[in-house]
C-alpha cells in the first residue's frame, strides 16, 4: 500500500512516539512537560512536540541543552510552589521591569524557585552581569529568562550549600588573582566543614600535598639561579644541600616532624660529626672548651628531663597503680572497692579491713629466721612470725639486703599453713625456700597387767607401782615457697622418739641440705647439767631426706623407749628408727643460755636483763675463737637466732626481744676482726671470756617494721 496519502498520519505518531520516548527517559510531571511543550519557542529550548522526523542539517545540540537545564532548575525547589516555569510562565504575560524586579518581586519568586536568598541571589546575577529577563530569541543571552545564565546562578548557589558560604565569601574565593585575605577565608570555608576533632585528620592529606610543593620550591630556589646562597662549596644537587644545612630536602610528607626537632636533629648530626672528626678546623677537645663534656648528658636530653621531673616533682609519678611491690593487704583494698560501687558504707569497709590486718601484724612474734647466700652473692633474709593469740596466724616476709646496714623489706604475706608448732625451721634445699616445724604428741607407757601385793591377813597394800613413763613422738611437717605461693604442708609418715619427762619446748631443731642435696634434720633436747649447773642442747635424734616425695629415715640414739613400752598399733612407725649410741655433738650457746625451743633464753643467778648476749668472734690467727657482747645488757627475754648453723657467732642476723616499753636503737653491733669460719667442733668449753679490744666500726641496727618491741641485728662481716 502506498503510504503516500497517510505520511501525515505516520508523521504525526512518530513525533508522539519521540515525544513519549524524551518523556519516559526525563520522567517530568505531566504539567512541567507541558509546559516545555508550550513555551519552547519563548525560552529557545528543543520542543518535545516536535522533534525532527529525519537527520537535521544543523545541530540541535544546544536547544536540548536548555531543555535539560530547565528541567534541573525546576526541581531546585521542592516545595509545590512556586517553581522555575512558574515564575517563567509569569514572565511570559508580563515581563519584569528591571533586574530587583526579577529577582525579587512582591512574592521574591525567582529567588524562591532556585531555594536561595534575595540578597545572594542579587549579588551573584551582578557578578555574572545577569541584565533584565526578555523573550527576544536575538537578546535573551545573558539574561534571566537564560538558561545558561540561570544554571551558572544554580551552580554558584550550589557551591555555596556545599561549603556553607555566603555570595560574598564565594566571590572572594573566585578572585583572581588569589591574595592573602581570599587564603585565609579558604581555609577557615574548608575547617567549618568539619568538628574541632576532626580537623586536623580532615586537612593532613591537603597539607602534605602543600608540604612538599614547598619542599620542591625552596629545592629549587636554593639550586637554580636566584639569590646566590654563601656556602663554600657551593650547592649543585640534593646531597649538597644536605651536607650543608644537616636536613634531608629529599624527605616526604609522611615523616612526622617539627621545626625545633629538625633543627635539633641537625645540631646533634654536627656534633657527631665533630667527634668523629669529619668536621675541618672544630677540634673536639674539653681542655680548651669544656663545653664538650655536658655532651655526655645533652646527647640523652629525653632520659635527662624525665629523670629531673621525676626529683623535682615526685608527686606526679607516685600513683598507686604504677606500685609493683602491693603488700597483699593493699591488693585485698583495691579488689574490695573495685567490686562494690565504692559508697559511703563499703568504702568504711574497706577501709577498716585493711586497717585490722596492719594492726594484726603489728605485734607479730619472731619466730624463726633463715640467711639466704644466692649464686649471684645476693642475701635474702627469710623471717617467719605468728600472731600472739592462740590460735596463731603465720606471716612471712623478706628482706634483700643491699649492703650490711641497707635493704628493702617485702611486706608480711599470710602463710594458711595449719601450723601446730612454735618451733619453725627454715632453710633453702634445693634452691627453694623450705618451711619445716614437728609436731608433738606425748604418749605414756602402754599399760601391762599388774599383780597387787596383799598383806598376811589377806589386806590389799598400798600400790607403790611406778607411774607410767612418757616419751614424746615427733613427727614432721614441711611445705616449700613455690611460684610466690606456699603449697600445702606435707607430713611424713615417720617419727622420732624420745623417752623424757620434759616440756616440748626442750627440743630444738636444725635443718640443713648436705652436700650430696640430702636434707639432714638434727633433734636436739636440753640437759641440765646438776654438776656444772650449765644447760646444754644434746643431739638425741636426726633425720635424713634425700628427696621430699621419699620417706625420711629417722636415726635415734639410746633414749629410746623399749619397744615392749610402745603401742605399736597406735606408733606403727616405730620400727623404723635405727638406734645410734653417740651423738657428740651439741649447739653452741652464749653464756648464761640456753635454748627454749628454737630462741635462746637467759638463765643463772641473775635473770633479768643483766645478763649480755655473748657470740664468738675471731682474735687472731693463732689464737682461740674470743667472746664478743653484743646489745650490751638489753632485758632480752629471748633471743631468735638462725638455725642452719650449729654455732652462733658475730656473722648471724637475729632478733632479739625487748620487754621495754619504749626500746631504742642505740645499742650497736660492734666487729673488731672478720667473724670466725663456722664449725661444728666448737663446745662451750672452747670460749675464752671477753676481752677488752678496739672498735673500729659499728653498725646502728635497724628495727624490722611492723614487728612492736623486737630488735634487729644487722651481721657485720
């Protein structure tokens, strides 16, 4: 069929088809479309309605320009109205008179179509010389009722939202050429985009951009051809910089740095320079400027501050968080408060809490002590105390001796030991700290059958049977410092037996690792002697432990009970003892005293605080061990001295009590010759009196905190 008659029809649905197809793609209301429709030959935009059929001779280009810009511009108001082809369509019946009228008419409709202000809207069209709207297709550019001019309005106002601006402030950016007074409100339109915390992250990349296109200039102005710069030689490339002025020009903007520290850096890089010679004619020589010598404490200037602050002001630095050495009273403090919400009630709490253990281990009793020579020449002292009342509670502390009249004490630490013993022995077997102490149980004869004699006329006579024997039963306990931890005792299955009447306080106990690492444990009893009227302390039983996990083997001498005086159902390691007929050996003891346990108690004629503590101390080289008084005539009423040596001499630490009130420390430990190598041959017999000698040196002793009314020694080599 020919089309020839229907070519107005088929044009007419092409042109609605293309103008359907320009409408689904824009997505415009109906009335805005329509409107493009009606009013494209006013405002010279591309008419939807007639869309060329065929390749146009010439460029459409810019009429659908303007035919999108209208668009954008009508949806810069969100509002229902008025909008852009509101006010154009206005414009079309009556144009404004002048450019104030345009802008900001009765309604200040074009300002308001474009979401701005009168004011920036009038400053902007001025700076862009907007000139009064018209619809003359030959006059219109440049105009109001331009497209092209209305999209640069919209652009500037755009620029304006996005840096949160004024007109004014964004003219004064868009000078040309830029001055100082256009930088600064540069950078004070870029830092009110952001909060004060952010600033300093939000401008680091644009600064080091800036940081090193000045870097790379004053590269250039010191090598190219300005002003000449005096250096000898002179600069031709980026080394020579750097030999010359000490800074690296070749440095990028992700070291982080100042002026002062470059400068510094660059005096520190001199005077090393200097030191090693590198530098003509500055010799380094403190005769001839002693300045060189401060070098040695300006090389470490940070070490130098710090440790001035912290004597000047040693109040900032004491915090109690930073304390390693807590005593565990103050640890149990901080965990009390941080597990409440620390309010009037539990504070008081606490607080009295922590106040009751330091008064608990005000009034300790010394108990025992132990000397520890480490493979570094370091001593430790070890002492073990208990609470007066019954039952007792067990502390132990240290002391790290620094010289012979200094050290740091550790705070008393808690033992939870069911200790059943005033008697302690410690000692250091196998390079821990072990705690021994026995345990006591007398038991009298077992009880035989027994025939009561009667008289001739069959009368029952008095009963003259001896009461029964006593023998004591010793067994022992041990527990070892593990990790900063005391790990639960261990008693051994074997025990001593001694046959006597007297107190458990009679014995005394030493320990001691040999030198084949086997624990030797030593019991001694107290025996008065009626002829001599002296005390001495007899070996009556030892004890051997090669390892703590085996079984100790117990060694006993004639003291023995019969076997037929046991109940061996009730003793049944009895039958473990070997019998040993001589133990010559006895510890040595001052004059006028005696061992009570493991303290040294005075006895004679005179009790009471006339008696001196006497130890033995080397005269000569040829001569005979002399006695040496120390504390003077203190009213000691026991004296704890360490065990691990059988002879107590001018060598030893110990404690002594002082029943006074009020105790002073003026008494002195006083050492006129080195003290005497210890041995176990020396008997009381072999003490001369004491002489009068010398004293070179003393020492003042120094009291052990937190132990009220007891005196402590400090050794003297």
């Amino acid at each position: 069929m020919d089309p020839t008659p229907f070519k107005p029809l088929v044009d007419g649905i092409t042109r609605v088809a293309k103008a359907a197809a320009l409408f689904n793609a824009l997505r415009p209301t109906v009335s805005s479309f329509a409107f493009l429709i009606q009013h494209a030959a006013s405002f010279n935009w591309l008419n939807p309605a007639a869309l060329p059929l065929s390749p146009p001779a010439g460029t459409v280009y810019l009429p659908f320009e303007r035919l999108l810009q209208a668009l954008q511009l009508n949806r810069r108001q969100t509002a229902s109205a008025p909008r852009l082809f509101d006010v154009l369509g206005r414009w079309v019946q009556v144009l404004p008179a002048d450019l104030a009228g345009a802008i900001g008419d009765e309604a200040g409709a074009l300002a308001t179509a474009l979401n701005t202000g009168v004011t920036d809207l009038t400053v902007l069209a001025n700076a862009l010389a907007a000139t009064t709207p018209t619809l003359d297709a030959g006059t219109q550019a440049g105009t109001l009722a331009d497209m092209g001019m209305l999209t640069a309005l919209g652009t500037a106002l755009d620029a304006m939202a996005q840096y949160h601006i004024g007109a004014a402030a964004l003219l004064q950016l868009a000078a040309a050429p830029p001055t100082v007074e256009s930088a600064s409100a540069a950078m004070g339109t870029f830092q009110s985009r952001y909060a004060p915390s952010a600033w300093l992250g939000a401008v680091q990349p644009a600064e080091d951009k800036l940081r090193e296109m000045r870097r790379d200039a004053l590269v250039a102005y010191l090598l190219g051809p300005g002003p000449a710069v005096a250096l000898t030689p002179p600069l031709r490339s980026s080394d020579d910089i750097f030999n010359g002025f000490l800074i690296d020009p070749g440095m990028c903007a992700c070291g982080i740095t100042t002026r002062l520290l470059e400068a510094s850096l660059a005096v520190q890089q001199f005077v090393q320079q200097c030191f090693l010679g590198l530098v003509p004619g500055v010799p380094v020589d403190s005769t001839v400027d002693p300045g060189w010598n401060q070098w040695a404490w300006m090389s470490q200037f940070r070490l130098w501050q710090a440790n001035r602050q912290v004597f000047l002001y040693p109040e900032n630095y004491l915090l109690p968080e930073l304390r390693s050495d807590r005593s565990p009273f103050f640890s149990d403090l901080e965990n009390e408060l941080k597990q409440s919400n620390c309010d009037t009630d539990a504070t008081t709490a606490a607080l009295k809490n922590y106040v009751r253990k330091l008064v608990e281990v005000r009034h300790l009793t010394v108990a025992a002590h132990y000397r520890e020579t480490r493979a570094d020449g370091s001593r430790v002292l070890h002492v073990f105390a208990r609470t007066r009342g019954a039952p007792p509670k067990w502390y132990y502390r240290s002391r790290a001796e620094g010289s012979l009249s200094s050290g740091v004490w550790s705070p008393w630490q808690a033992l939870n030991l069911d200790i059943a013993s005033d008697q302690l022995v410690p000692l250091v077997w196998d390079q821990r700290l072990h705690l021994v102490w026995p345990i006591f149980k007398q038991i009298s004869e077992k009880a035989g059958t027994q025939s009561i004699p009667t008289s001739n006329n069959g009368a029952p006579t008095p009963n003259t049977a001896a009461a029964a024997r006593k023998f004591w039963s010793i067994e022992f306990a041990m527990s070892e410092l593990s990790a900063g931890q005391w790990q639960a005792k261990r008693t051994y299955a074997e025990k001593s037996y001694v046959q006597t009447d007297n107190p458990a306080l009679d014995f005394t106990f030493r320990a001691f690792a040999d030198a084949q690492s086997t624990l030797q444990l030593e019991i001694y009893l107290s025996v008065h002697w009626l002829n001599y009227g002296t005390w001495s302390s007899v070996l009556v039983g030892t004890g051997q432990l090669p390892m703590p996990d085996s079984a100790l083997a117990i060694y006993s001498q004639n003291s023995l009970p019969a076997a037929s005086a046991v109940d061996q159902s009730q003793e049944p390691s009895y039958a473990l003892i070997t019998l040993k007929y001589q133990f010559p050996n006895t510890l040595v003891t001052a004059a006028n005293y005696r061992f009570r346990g493991q303290d040294l108690c005075s006895y004679g004629p005179h009790p009471g605080p006339v008696n001196p503590l006497t130890v033995l101390a080397l005269a000569g080289s040829h001569s005979a061990p002399a006695a040496l008084t120390l504390l003077g005539t203190i009213d000691n009423q026991r004296v704890v001295v360490p065990m691990q040596d059988r002879v107590f001499d001018s060598a030893d630490p110990f404690f002594a009590a002082d029943s006074s009130p009020a105790p002073s420390l003026s008494a002195r430990i006083t050492t006129p010759y080195p003290a005497r190598r210890r041995s176990s041959t020396i008997s009381p017999t072999s003490r001369s009196g004491p002489r009068a000698m010398p004293l070179p040196r003393s020492i003042t002793p120094t009291r052990a905190p937190s132990c009220a009314n007891w005196r402590w020694a400090v050794p003297t080599a």
